[in-house]
C-alpha cells in the first residue's frame, strides 16, 4: 500500500464556488491560455484516463483494466498530488497530450473535444453545476466492470471497445 497522507475530497468542492473564473470561460480561450485551475475543472471526473492502455500496430486500443489508485466509486485518483512520484508511468494530461496524442484520451473528453473544436456535453460538471453528472449519465467508470490493473496477466484479454473511448 501506499503512504501518502489522505485528504478527505468531495468532487463536488471544485464545483461550489466558481465565481473567481469567467462564466463560460473554455469558450472564450483557447486551451493554451487557460489558468492551472481552469484546466483542472475542464476535467469531468471520468476516470477514463486512467484506464490502461495498449498499442498494437500503431493503434491504441483501451482496457478495462484501471490504475490501482483510481477509487472505481468516485472515479478519483487516491494520490492525486503524489501520482507522478508514485506511478512513473502516469502520463500528465497537458497540451501536449491533447495535440499530439488524443487517441490516449476518451472521445468525451473535455480537452480532446474543446481541441476539436466541439462543445462541453450537458452532463459536464461546468454545465451542469453537479460533479455527479458525469456519473449519472452513465460517462464515468462508476459501476462498469473494470479491474484493478494488479489483478491483470495479460492486457490484451482485457481490451474494451466501449463507444465513448
């Protein structure tokens, strides 16, 4: 196990007080511009991203197979603040990734479609003010059968092609 000191977080929290951003404010800048906060509420709290993944034949295919600090109830990194110490292969999803390698991200990404030229989905916690409507639209990992990547002997027979990775 792992000892990191816990926080106790409500996904909720990023949503209670959204009066110092600019309404609306992944319309009115591009990614590059956005603040360090800005870009951390553009995340929905999926937890897609931290589903493993494969590449086969320059393809990149995505498990059921979620990392051992993703909590499959929140959808939550446990070691958020520690993740890069603790898992070097944790990838920091940042400009680069977006642009360059958006296969790795969810097609309902917030970073992947605003990069696209798209529009946040209603059940998006900007749009709807409730951190839990990503779950209850059924866009999160919350009560899909995955696996704790410790468990896991062979990636490949645990391929998923899920619509919405």
């Amino acid at each position: 196990m792992f000892d990191w000191p816990q926080k106790t977080f409500s996904p909720q929290d990023r949503y209670k007080d959204l009066s110092s951003f600019e309404k609306e404010f992944w319309k009115k800048k591009p990614l590059k511009d956005l603040s360090k906060a800005e870009w951390e509420l553009l995340c929905d709290g999926c937890g897609k991203c931290c589903l493993n993944k494969i590449g086969i034949k320059n393809k990149v295919y995505f498990t059921n197979a979620r990392c051992r600090f993703l909590d499959p109830e929140n959808c939550l990194c446990q070691i958020y603040e520690h993740r890069f110490k603790k898992v070097p292969d944790c990838r920091d999803i940042d400009l680069n990734t977006v642009f360059k390698e958006p296969e790795i991200l969810p097609k309902t990404c917030a970073y992947r479609l605003l990069s696209e030229g798209k529009e946040l989905p209603n059940w998006h916690p900007l749009i709807s003010g409730d951190a839990n409507s990503v779950h209850n639209a059924g866009m999160s990992l919350k009560d899909r059968p995955t696996v704790s990547e410790t468990k896991v002997k062979d990636y490949e027979d645990n391929i998923v092609e899920w619509p919405d990775l």
